[in-house]
C-alpha cells in the first residue's frame, strides 16, 4: 500500500474558498433575519426549518439551538422545529402524498400567519423545499432561503433570500451553519429584548392555577 502524501494544498484550497466568500458576503439578509426570529420569538410564533441531507442535519441543528440555546433558561427559547426531523412523518408523506410534499404538509399541519421559514438548500431547486415556500406563501408564513450556486427558483420565489454564490455543496452547508450560529449568538447577546419576565410569569401564572 503507497504512503499517503500530504496534501496540504487540498485544504488550503478549501479553507480558502470558504473565507472569500465569508469576505465578500452580504449580510443584509441575516440581519433581517435576525430581526425577524426576534419578533417571532417575542410574539411566541413559530419559526420552522426544513432541507435535504446535510441541509437537513442542519436543519435540525439550529432548531435545537433556537430552541435552548439562545436563552439557556427552562421555557425561554424560541418555538423553533424542524420539518427534516421526524422520519416517521417524512416517510409517510412521501409514501402517501409524494417526497416533494414532505415539508409542505407539515408547514400546511403547524404553521399560521405570522410564523417564518427557513428554507436551506444548496441549489434553491429542490422540489420539496420549492414546495415548502410555495405553501409558506399561501399561509402568510413569512420565507427565508439560504442558497448556494446560481440561487435556483428559491432566490425569487422565497420572500428573502441570503445567496452565497459558490458552486461547492459543502462550502454552501457550510454557510448554512454560519449564517445559524450568527443568528444564535446574536439573539443570545440580544436575549434581553425578549421578555423572559413574561416567560416566567407564564409559568408562576400556570403553577398558581393548578
């Protein structure tokens, strides 16, 4: 078996690829963003996140930090889900009505007006999160989609979109992460603009009234 020559240059390249964007990004988008999951969080509305394979890790993974990390105290999050998570409910959607439907029927089950979409997507193309903004759309759910590559059909049907113009997939995922953990941190820092007193009144309230 040959020795493995160090490639040092490979993921120098890669490195590289990934600053430049984050160096030549607009930002505008995540700052309404960020405004945007302030104002759910303070009206208690949902803020829902849906993609496919490593988008849907992601996905997943910044529902979880909605949720708890950006408050970090019991019943103080963000009502925050993600439409990539149930496997169950995902399996039986694409069984019974079509995979391209997978996300626009949950949204259909929990969304109202008022609550926001994040729509993650490498291409901006995928039939089932094109699906998802379409139906965003319908319920006066507000819609974000952060794309990579030429932006796909989500550049323009989503209400905003944050476009990283970068033709590598994994760079893209990448941006999902960054632009998430930017809001995370921003709304931690932000938290006090949440009124966690009511948070704690809700919950004295219901602890009296039992």
């Amino acid at each position: 078996m040959e020795n493995i020559q160090p490639d040092e240059a490979f993921f120098t390249g890669y490195a590289y690829r990934l600053q430049r964007v984050l160096a030549t990004a607009d930002w505008l988008g995540v700052n309404c963003l960020a405004e945007d999951i302030l104002k759910c969080w303070k009206k208690k509305q949902q803020v829902f996140l849906c993609g496919n394979g490593g988008s849907a890790g992601n996905a997943i993974h910044l529902a979880n930090d909605f949720l708890y990390g950006v408050a970090k105290q019991r019943g103080g999050g963000i009502r925050a889900q993600s439409l990539s998570a149930n496997s169950a409910v995902m399996t039986c959607l694409g069984n019974d009505v079509g995979y391209e439907y997978i996300f626009s029927e949950q949204l259909a089950v929990h969304g109202q007006a008022g609550d926001l979409l994040i729509a993650l997507s490498g291409s901006g193309n995928s039939p089932n999160i094109v699906c998802a903004v379409e139906q965003a759309k319908i319920m006066g759910v507000k819609s974000y989609a952060i794309v990579g590559y030429n932006g796909g059909r989500c550049k323009s049907l989503a209400d905003v979109a944050i476009h990283f113009a970068v033709d590598d997939m994994q760079v893209a995922e990448d941006l999902q992460l960054v632009v998430g953990h930017m809001l995370m941190q921003w709304l931690y820092k932000n938290r006090t603009l949440y009124s966690t007193d009511t948070v704690e009144s809700d919950i004295i309230d219901g602890a009296l009234s039992a």
